[in-house]
C-alpha cells in the first residue's frame, strides 16, 4: 500500500533534536560560553545567515517505536505549524555557513574572530585620529569678566543734618534746647515733615 505522506516514509527526522537562536558573541568571555555548550554532547551550534544557533540532538519522548507522535492530539504549537514543505527530510540539512560539531572548532573561530575584531576596531581609531587631526581645532576664548559695576556712594546722613536748619539749631529754635545741636523727641518725626521747607517770616 502507497502513502501519501511524506513523513510515512521519514524516520521523523524532525522529531529527533531542537534549535534555539542564541545571542552572536562579541566578547571572548561569549565565546567561551558557546565553548561550554559544546563541551556537553550531542549538542552543535551553527551561523546561518549571520544568525547563531544552537541546537542539541535528543529525542522527543512522545517518538513512538514506529516514528510516529503519540501526543498527535495535543502535540506543541512548534510541532504543528512545522511542515513538510521544507522539513529536514524533504529540504536537506540546514543552510548554515559555519557548523561547529566540537569546542575546538569553536575556540579555532573565535580566536580569529576576535583578532579580526581587534584589527577593525584598532583602524576605526586610526581612522577617527586623522579624522581629528585633519578638522581644524577650535579654541574656545574665554569672555573676560565684566567690570563690576561701581556704586555709588551715598553721603552718610547723620541725624543732626537731617533735621534742617529750624530742628538743628540750639536754645532759640526747635533744638533740644542743649544748644549741642542734637535733637530729641522731632527727630524722630517722619522724613516727609523734617523735610519742610523753612518759610520766611
Ligand atoms: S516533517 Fe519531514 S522530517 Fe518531520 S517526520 Fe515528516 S518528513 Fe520527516
Ligand atoms: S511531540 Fe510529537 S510531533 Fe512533536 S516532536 Fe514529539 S513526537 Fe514529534
């Protein structure tokens, strides 16, 4: 009897290892994390399409003897959106540009990534020094301060003056009648009155 599905006649491929993406490593201390993920088995990491993932060959535990699911009903949302239009059984391997099977491989690379790294990184400032070098430096010229504005100074009024000829003299005016040309009681009056003019007789 004939199948008319494809996976009838795959060891269900599919159902024998998951993928993740992973974060692309930067630092030789990401790298060494990749490291360790490879130094446990049956695990592989590979770039596709400058994308890093990591994938681990175990079998799903639903996997019936006969390469069937026998969670069919209820088997993940990953599990029914995957098709076979380009499964690992109809579509090849993946399309990845580096497969690293083993630690070595790993360090190997990252060694020279990380040197190739350094080198761009060591142009760029090269590239941003000559680019300083070449823009003429402008030199802030510090405004000089602004003099300080000169006060003008007050005469000091002293009481005895502020009274006015008819308060500042002695026994015949509105003096304290000590003849010492101080005042008392008047001069303490409100500034408008001691300001009256002294009209003639
Ligand atoms: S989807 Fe593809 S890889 Fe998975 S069991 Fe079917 S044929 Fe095999
Ligand atoms: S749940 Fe079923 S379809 Fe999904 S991986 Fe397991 S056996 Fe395969």
């Amino acid at each position: 009897m004939s199948s008319s599905c494809l996976c009838d006649q795959c060891s269900a491929l599919c159902c024998r290892y998951f993928v993740l993406e992973i974060d692309t490593p930067q630092t030789r201390r990401q790298y060494d994390d990749i490291r360790w993920y490879l130094v446990h088995q049956n695990v592989f990491v590979f770039i596709e399409k400058r994308k890093w993932y990591l994938g681990v060959y175990s079998r799903c535990k639903h996997l019936q003897a006969d390469n069937r699911c026998g969670i069919y009903e209820t088997r993940p949302k990953i599990c029914r959106e995957y098709s076979t239009d380009n499964c690992d059984y109809h579509g090849g391997e993946y399309d990845w540009q580096v497969l690293f099977s083993s630690a070595e491989q790993l360090a190997a690379y990252a060694e020279e990534a990380l040197a190739e790294r350094a080198l761009k990184r060591l142009k760029e400032r090269r590239r941003q020094e000559r680019e300083k070098a070449r823009t003429p430096q402008l030199t802030l010229v510090k405004k000089p301060p602004r003099p300080a504005a000169t006060r003008r100074r007050l005469p000091k009024l002293r009481p005895g003056l502020m009274l006015g000829p008819a308060l500042a003299v002695g026994p015949n005016g509105n003096g304290n009648g000590h003849g010492n040309g101080q005042a008392h009681g008047n001069a303490r009056r409100p500034a408008s009155l001691r300001s009256l003019p002294v009209l003639p007789r």
